[in-house]
C-alpha cells in the first residue's frame, strides 16, 4: 500500500446519509476514503448501498433524485457533496455502471470512441488514442467493426472498461463488473484491473458481490448491510476474518461462486461483535 500520509484521500465521504425522493432512506452514516492508487472494495449483497454511495460520488444520483442530506462527500480535499455529474467528470471521475451499458447498435470502435468526449466537447483527436485501451484489451482490436450489441458478455466488459480508460480518469468507480461473467473471465478481468491500476495509477472502486476475487486486487474493503458499514479494514485482513470466510467466501473453500443469497439479511456485526 502506497504513502497517503501527507495527502488527502481521492474520495471521502463523512457520516454520509443518502435518501431518495426526500423519503427512502438508502444509507446511513457511511464514512469511507479512497486514497491516491488504491482500490477499494464495497461488498455487501443487493440492496446493501453500493450503487447508492458510488451513485452519489459521481453525481449520477442527483438524476434519480438522490441527495446526501446529512455528512459530506469531499473529492481531494474539496466538498463536493450533491454536486451533478457533469462536474465530477470534470474533476476525472468516470463511472461504469451495472449492466455492460455499452452502445449495442454502434460499433466497437465508435462505443471507444465516446471515451474522447466530455460535456460533447472531443478532448482529443490522435491515432494513438486507443492505445492504453488495446494495451489491456488487445482481444478488442479485432472487433472495431462489430456492433457492441454481437459481442459476447466477456467482449462487452472489456469494451466498457476500454472506453473509460481512453478518458483517462483519476478515479474509476466500478458497479458490479463480474455480472453475469464465467468465472476465469472474471478472474482474468479482474487481474487486469489490477494491472491498469498499478501501471495507470488510478484509483478504483469496485462495488461487487464476488468477494473472493474483489478482495484479492483490493487495498482496503467495505462490507455493507442494510444502508450501514458493518466491517471495514485492509483486504488482506478482511479476507482471513472467520465471519467473511464463512459467510463472504464460502467458507474458504475453492468455490468460484462468492454470493451472498444465503445471507442476505443476516447482520454479521450481531453474531460477532
């Protein structure tokens, strides 16, 4: 883990409260930091508040009526609690949503393409501006010309991930990118985000049900239920807790499948603290 003494985290939120529609209370009292060159893990199982704080960070919360109503969100020291998406991606921030959100009747290369544009401004125009996207995603050179809507599951991950790194962000923020994914695509989509980190040095937060791989790339974890941060520490230790072994990873057996359906409103600080 790098030296953050001296410098203030990427991304910050202080005793954050997130409610929707002024009534749906959907997080309470987050407190968690992202500092330079870190990933961060948040776990937790649907309905737990991932998407919610990573909503909020980008500002894409704000279009779905979203507020954080009590705490703070700063962005490298600055406050930027409740501000709207377009200034977020200004400051860098670029957010991969659920789903594979690619653009399935563009091809390849023009889904690349939307990566040069901020606020519908190019930012640039070189032939070298898709080369970190096929430096970690060589597969994706070969199907420029193929509509994003005829690539594989796989295919579709890779190009959604390519396309934010050409906007080359100070801080990516992940929504559940092994979806629907077979596992040693997974394993290997993670490995490679693991990579772009460290060579790229941009920071991450990866909010995503499969604890065993998010937890391997990751420097520090979140792992929420019900709206609250129930454990928080380095990854490393996160993984060797008997609590998340049993009810995280399968009670450290091999298994690929790391979800939390059989424990979805089971509060883990009851039974152990």
């Amino acid at each position: 883990m790098r030296d953050t003494k001296d410098t203030p985290p990427v991304v910050a939120l202080d005793n954050a409260e997130i409610v929707y529609d002024r009534t749906f209370l959907a997080v309470q009292g987050v407190s968690l930091e992202a500092h330079r060159g870190e990933i961060v893990a948040l776990l937790g199982p649907n309905g737990a508040g991932k998407s919610t704080i990573l909503k909020m960070i980008s500002g894409i919360g704000r279009t779905e009526r979203g507020e954080v109503t009590r705490g703070s969100v700063s962005f490298e020291g600055e406050e930027v609690t409740n501000d709207k998406a377009n200034k977020m991606v200004g400051r860098g921030v670029t957010h991969i949503l659920e789903g594979r959100r690619v653009f399935e009747d563009l091809t390849v290369e023009e889904n690349l393409r939307c990566g040069l544009y901020r606020e519908g401004r190019r930012l640039r125009s070189h032939k070298d501006d898709y080369e970190i996207a096929f430096e970690y995603f060589p597969q994706l050179e070969d199907l420029l010309d193929v509509n994003a809507g005829y690539t594989s599951g796989g295919e579709q991950q890779m190009l959604v991930i390519a396309r934010a790194l050409i906007h080359r962000p100070n801080l990516l923020l992940l929504d559940e990118p092994s979806l629907g994914l077979a596992p040693q695509l997974v394993e290997d989509i993670f490995e490679t985000m693991r990579e772009i980190n460290r060579e790229e040095d941009i920071t991450m937060i990866i909010a995503d049900q499969n604890a065993k791989e998010t937890l391997q790339i990751a420097d520090h974890g979140y792992v929420l239920e019900g709206g609250q941060i129930e454990l928080s520490g380095p990854a490393a230790e996160l993984t060797d807790r008997e609590e998340i072994k049993e009810f995280y990873l399968g009670g450290g057996s091999d298994s690929d499948e790391s979800q939390y359906s059989d424990v979805r409103h089971y509060k883990i600080r009851k039974r152990y603290n």
